[in-house]
C-alpha cells in the first residue's frame, strides 16, 4: 500500500472542517436555547461522532501528536461559542463526549511521551 504524505495531518482538517461546521451551526442554535432546545450537551453529542475518527488518525505514521491535537479541538467544539460564561444553554450536565475527551486525552498523552 502506498503512503499518502502527510495523511494524519489531512485526515485531522477534514475531520476538524466538518467538526467546526456542526459545532458552529448548533452553537447558533443554542444561543438561543429557550426556543431551539439545543444545548452544549446537544453538542457534546455531535462530537461523539468525530472522537470516534481519532484512532484512525492516530494509527496513521506521525498521527499521535496530530490525533492529541485534533481531540483538543473537538472538546473546544463541544462548547462552541457556549464558554463565553453566560451560561444560557448550558445544558443539564449529560455532555457524552466529556468522558471519551477525557480519556482520549490521556491516552494520547501517553502515547506521546512514549
């Protein structure tokens, strides 16, 4: 099979574009929270989806650092404009993708230092 230069790194902006695009549509949404229903755990959820795509980056030649990096990103995504402090549409504290970053991130880190 032949190697795609820099495929981790390509592989993550796909994943990141069509991460961002999601997380800044429902972050729209959840502004305004009372009418959409949509809150950061709705966001949380749709980055469920993305977490998942990180070990295919991470199995790719130099992809820890990348997959460490776009993990990052996808948690800052499940927040979208949300972190701001105002706390409108907070959610109700059921935000799946926390427990999968979490781990994710330590696995990575892991990962990294080896």
């Amino acid at each position: 099979m032949t190697q795609i230069p820099n495929a981790a790194a390509k592989l993550a902006a796909q994943i990141r574009s069509a991460a961002a695009e999601v997380s800044d549509e429902l972050s729209d949404q959840a502004l305004n929270a009372r009418k959409t229903g949509i809150t950061s755990d709705d966001m949380s959820a749709a980055m469920l989806k993305y977490l998942s795509e990180v070990a295919g980056v991470k199995r790719l030649p130099g992809g820890i650092p990348i997959a460490f990096d776009l993990v990052m990103d996808l948690a800052r995504y499940s927040y979208g404009s949300l972190d701001d402090g105002d706390g409108k549409a907070s959610g109700y504290g059921d935000r799946p993708s926390d427990a999968v970053v979490d781990d994710l991130i330590a696995e990575l880190a892991v990962e990294r230092r080896e």
